[in-house]
C-alpha cells in the first residue's frame, strides 16, 4: 500500500449550500482532474437522473453544480490506499472541511458511502458541528443497490 495525497480541490463557490463528501478520488479520478472520474461510478448518472440534465464533460458537471449550489469533496487528504478499494484505506489524515463551511453556505453534508460516513464522523464531526446524512455508496464496487435504488436514496439533495 502507498501514502497517497488528495491532489483534487475541492469544489464549491460561496454559494454552495449542500456538501458531498466521499472519501478518497479513485485512481481514474485522480489521473482525470475531478470528483467520480471512474466510468462505472455511478454518480453522475444518479444526478443526472435526479435532475433530468445530462452531464457528459467536466465542464457540464461543475456548471451543473454551482446552478444547483452542491460542493463536493473528500473526507480523506491522505492516507495509505490500495488502487481505489476504500476498504484498504488507513492512517487518514482528514481534509480541513472547516474552511470549506467558512467561506461558502453549507446547510447539509452528504457522504458517499460508509467508509466516508465513518472516517468523517472519526475525524471530522466534532470539529464543525455538523451531522452528515449518509447515502450509499455510488462506486460499482457497491453491487447490491441498483441504479434505480440510488436515484430514489439520493433524491433527498434535490429536495434539500
């Protein structure tokens, strides 16, 4: 296992009123420049089911997120992974969402599975004060839910 570092920013502006945290960028994500790079991810098509919009280039996603006020980033700024299985994650150092709720209008954090769900209410929860809603995760390896399971499970950002 290698020491990896986040090399992705996060994404938000001032007006971003929902975060989603997952818990580190896949390799494919990493190589690419931006969040749920990975083909199979499932992410993209969930939002663009949720909010009937296609979103087929970076460009189109983040133009996608700053109309719908969603900031995404990770729980993780490094640690020890094996590819991108976050089951091999280890020794986390956590990203500083802190400035992240400073500078913009956060309301609600989401996270992206349940490693994300655990390492942030670990490492980060106690330190700003705010609980994170849970959903599923969105990555293939996460067989048992459907796309359509999904769709209806992260339903509630829309209706935020």
């Amino acid at each position: 296992m290698i020491m990896e570092k986040h090399t992705l920013e996060p994404f938000y502006n001032e007006d971003s009123e929902i975060l989603i945290l997952g818990s580190f960028p896949s390799v494919k994500s990493r190589d690419d420049g931006f969040y749920y790079a990975h083909p199979k991810n499932r992410f993209w098509q969930i939002l663009s089911v949720i909010y009937n919009e296609e979103l087929i280039d970076i460009e189109t996603k983040k133009t996608f997120l700053i109309k719908h006020k969603i900031a995404l980033y990770d729980v993780c700024a490094s640690c020890d992974i094996e590819k991108s299985k976050d089951a091999s994650i280890k020794n986390v150092k956590p990203n500083n969402i802190g400035n992240i709720i400073k500078k913009s209008n956060i309301k609600k954090i989401y996270v992206n599975g349940k490693t994300a769900y655990n390492l942030y209410n670990k490492l980060i929860r106690d330190k700003i004060n705010i609980d994170a809603i849970y959903l599923p995760s969105t990555s293939p390896a996460n067989a048992k839910f459907k796309l359509e399971d999904l769709v209806q499970e992260y339903s509630q950002i829309k209706d935020n």
